[in-house]
C-alpha cells in the first residue's frame, strides 16, 4: 500500500506540474499572442483534476506515510506555484520522506 500511494504521489506531482505549465502557456496565447481560448480550454480541466488528484494524494501520503504537520502542509502549499509539486518531491525523496520502507531506528551493536 505504501509504495502505491508514493508511486501514485510521485507520478501526480509530475503530471500536476506538466498542466500548471500547460495552463499557464495556454494563458499567455489566450491574452497576448493570438487570442484563442485552446490551450486554456485543453489545460484548464487537466490542471484541475490534477490539481485535485495531488491534493488527495498529499493528505493521503501525510497520513500514510506519518509525516509531520510541517511536511504535510508544505506538501499542500506546494500545489500553488508553478511547479512546486516537483520541488516538493524531489525534496521529499531526498529526505527520506517519500521512502516505501519506514526508517528503522539502529540498534546499538
């Protein structure tokens, strides 16, 4: 279960990221380029249930995977900025907070 959901988190935080940016290109056709709504109307849905998924997954993960309130929090607000969701995760899997196996405390020898 544990290695589904941060697979599943990892993954959607990639997605979340891709459509935010999409969105944002999209927008900057729609008002200073040519005018034309596509990009807002292809991303806009996208993004949205994207952004939806990750949030899901974040509060998910939290519980799941026993983070912290700082960590969870920072997971949430990460889906703000453009592209937080990827700083968010790598810096997550960096610090050991997206590990499958919990860490086991050493036993002295």
């Amino acid at each position: 279960m544990r290695a589904a959901i941060v697979t599943a988190f990892r993954v959607v935080a990639a997605v979340e990221a891709v459509t935010w940016m999409g969105l944002l290109v999209g927008m900057f056709f729609k008002y200073v380029v040519v005018h034309n709504e596509i990009g807002v109307t292809i991303f806009g849905p996208l993004h949205g249930i994207a952004f939806i998924v990750y949030v899901i997954l974040a509060v998910l993960a939290w519980w799941t995977l026993r983070w912290r309130p700082l960590t969870g929090l920072l997971a949430l607000v990460a889906s703000v900025p453009p592209l937080g969701t990827v700083v968010f995760e790598r810096w997550a899997a960096g610090t050991g907070r997206l590990a499958v196996e919990p860490a086991r405390e050493q036993q002295p020898a």
